[in-house]
C-alpha cells in the first residue's frame, strides 16, 4: 500500500511538473507572437512620446469649438441617422433569406451550408469605407452609396448572428413539426421564429447603433452623412468646427447607445 502511495505521488507530481512546463510553454509563444506583431507594426512609444506636443497642439487649436457651427450640422446629423437606419434595414433584408441556409441544422445540404457561410464571410469581410469607395464610383456622390455600403457590410454580420442563433434553438419543435408533414416555410415560421426573434430583434438595434458610428464616418469618402463636414473643416484647417463635428457626432453615438441598450433591455426581459 505504502509502494502504490509512493508511486501515486509520483505520477502527480510529474503531472504538476509537466502542467507548469506545459504553462510556461504556453507564455513563451505568447511572448513571442506579441514581440513579432510589435517588431510589424512598428511600435514605438518613444515615438510617441515625441509626437505628443503636435497631438497636444493640434487638440489646443480645436478650442473652443465653434458652436455656431452646430447649426450647419442639423441636416447632416439627419441625414447621418437616416443612412444607418437604411443601411441596417437592407442589411435585415438580405440577411434573412441566407441565414436560413448558412444554418446547419435546418441548411438542405453541407454544400449549401459551406457556400452561404462563405457569402457571409466575404461580405462582412471588405470594410465599409471600401464598400462605400466602390458604390461612390458606381452611383455617384452621396448618402445613398454609404447606405449600399453598410447593408452589405451588415448583411454579413447579422446573417452570421442569425445563422447561429438558428443553430442553438432547440430541436424539438423542429422534429415535431417535420413529424406531421410540415414543410420548410412551415417550420421556420412556427418552428424557428418563435425562438430567434427576441435575440435577432436585439442584434438588430446593436448593427442600428454599429452603423451610426460607421456612417459618421463614411461621409469621408464622399458617402453623404456629417462625416462630410468633419473632413471638409479639417481640410480647410477649421479646427474649431471640426471640434463641433466630433461632439455632435459623440452626442449623437451616446444617445443611440442609450436608447439601444433600453431597448434591448426591455426586449430581453419581454423574452424571459
């Protein structure tokens, strides 16, 4: 008995050692992904230190913003917000049809499934300002082409989120329906729906709230919204007015953000 004791604490304790190696291991390669990634990007706070006085200098000449300013953002603060909520109800129009198949447990086949996975890897794979580019040069200047560009690029994302929430919905009521001879619309309407819809109705006020942020920002490439003048008042070295810009455009993300998780909060307790 005192020899298998022995030998137990024996094989414990090389499990111990071979754990902490196993651990130390671990921390190395980490240490080293991260040197790597650094030595690539080229960080360097040094660097930094040295560019803090014209960060500093550039900050001080946006003071005090020029509040007068405001005024001329009304509309493309508007315009901002009606391009996110386009953008995002296109991205739910495309979304649907292709969350169904790039589902596994309802998807008629793995090919299909592998393909639509793909379609909605590529899609919310190429940036919106990119996007944006694209359709600039396709339809022309304004907010339409920063509309196109968010509603593909959210149609990847929301259609990944609804193929996985599709995925974890319990089986039952899908077995039960496709006992009695019900057919596919059948049972995503009766089987599926019910299950999904407060968690897609939630995912959709986070990609409204995503894209509003996004379409500050696409004005930058000729896609309409208020990023138009931010970058119009930084080339024309109006710093004062790019100050208005940015916290109207921070009043405007807050509040989205605020009137979202409301929601959001509300739905989520409704569902419960």
């Amino acid at each position: 008995m005192m020899a298998w004791g022995n030998f137990r604490l024996l094989l414990g304790s090389q499990g111990a050692r071979s754990g902490t190696l196993q651990r130390l291991a671990t921390a190395a390669l980490a240490i080293a992904i991260l040197w790597w990634a650094a030595i690539g990007s080229q960080i360097s706070f040094v660097e930094l230190a040295k560019g803090a006085p014209w960060m500093a200098d550039f900050i001080g000449r946006m003071f005090p913003p020029n509040w007068e300013f405001a005024a001329k953002l009304v509309k493309p603060a508007v315009e901002t917000v009606q391009i996110a909520i386009w953008g995002t109800l296109f991205g739910v129009i495309l979304a649907v049809p292709v969350c169904f198949l790039a589902a596994r447990n309802i998807s008629p086949n793995l090919a299909v499934f592998h393909f639509m996975r793909q379609v909605l890897n590529i899609a919310r794979g190429i940036n919106e300002i990119i996007l944006a580019l694209i359709f600039v040069a396709a339809v022309g200047l304004g907010p339409f082409p920063g509309v196109l560009a968010l509603a593909l690029h959210g149609a990847g994302m929301l259609g990944k989120f609804f193929a996985e929430s599709i995925e974890e919905i319990d089986q039952g009521p899908i077995e039960a329906l496709r006992s009695t001879g019900a057919g596919p619309i059948q049972i995503i309407i009766f089987g599926v729906m019910p299950q999904v819809i407060t968690a897609w109705i939630a995912v959709i006020l986070y990609r409204f709230e995503t894209n509003l942020r996004q379409a500050t920002v696409l004005g930058m490439v000729g896609a309409g919204g208020i990023g138009f003048e931010l970058v119009g008042s930084m080339k024309l070295f109006q710093y004062q007015d790019t100050a208005t810009c940015i916290l109207v455009i921070v009043v405007m993300v807050m509040t989205a953000d605020f009137v979202s998780s409301r929601l959001r909060a509300r739905i989520q307790q409704g569902g419960q």
